[in-house]
C-alpha cells in the first residue's frame, strides 16, 4: 500500500508547530521582561532635574551663540559698506590730482619696478638721494607756480 498516513503524522507536524509558536513567545516575553528592566534602571539613574538644568543651559549658550553670529555679520557687513566708501575715496583724489594736473597713474608709472636681485647698500643709498632729489624739484616746481 503506497497510502500516506495523514493522520497521525500530520498531527505531530502541527503540534511541534504550536509547540515552536509557544517557544518564540516565551523568548519574546523573556526578551521584553529584560528590556522593562533595563528601562527601569535607565530611569532610576536619570536626574530630571539636572537633565532640565542642563537643557537650559544649552539653550542658553546656543541664544548666546546665535547673537554672536549676528554680531558678526553686521560686522563683516559693516566691512564691506567700507570697502564702498574706500572706492568713493580714491574717486575723490582722482578728482583732486586732475585739479592739481595730475595723474595718479602716471606718478605710479614713474616708479621703478623691482627687478629680482636686491640693490645692494650703495644702490638703496643711490637710489634714495635720486628719489629725494626728484620730490625736491617737484616741489620747487609747484612752489613756483
């Protein structure tokens, strides 16, 4: 007889199966008695009123920081606005030397660039005298006007 048993085996397959649910119950309700606990030890260590304490203070500190960077970006704004009014300042002496005939540009012009080696003791000194001289006859130059 080929014929399966379909009595007996496959009550045995559902009852280890109930058996098996009531285990993985049992480990979840285990599981869960040590996390209540470990919550309630978490609990009895925490001070309330420190920890509240110590939130003001954090929000305190984090109002201070705040004004702080406010501070500086009016700062650093205020940096800017006079970057504006340098400009508005070289405008003015350009206006004042194209009174005086003279042009910013071409007095920048006569200065000597750097070359790469350094003048030595004698040149600077050379150099100094011949640059006294020049502003001296300048002057003399727009005393006489």
């Amino acid at each position: 007889e080929l014929g399966f048993d379909s009595g007996e085996g496959a009550r045995e397959t559902e009852s280890s199966g109930i058996n098996a649910e009531y285990g993985s119950q049992g480990a979840m309700a285990q599981a869960m008695k040590g996390v209540t606990k470990a919550m309630g030890a978490m609990n009895k260590q925490m001070n309330m009123p420190q920890m509240q304490k110590i939130m003001m203070e954090f929000e305190k500190e984090a109002d201070m920081m705040d004004m702080k960077e406010e501070m500086m970006n009016d700062i650093v704004d205020d940096v800017m606005g006079a970057e504006e009014d340098e400009e508005e300042s070289d405008m003015l002496v350009n206006q004042v030397l194209d009174e005086l005939g003279l042009s910013l540009s071409d007095e920048l012009g006569s200065v000597p660039e750097a070359s790469g080696a350094m003048p030595s003791g004698k040149e600077k000194a050379s150099a100094k005298q011949n640059a006294d001289d020049e502003l001296q006859a300048r002057l003399d130059n727009l005393r006489r006007d």
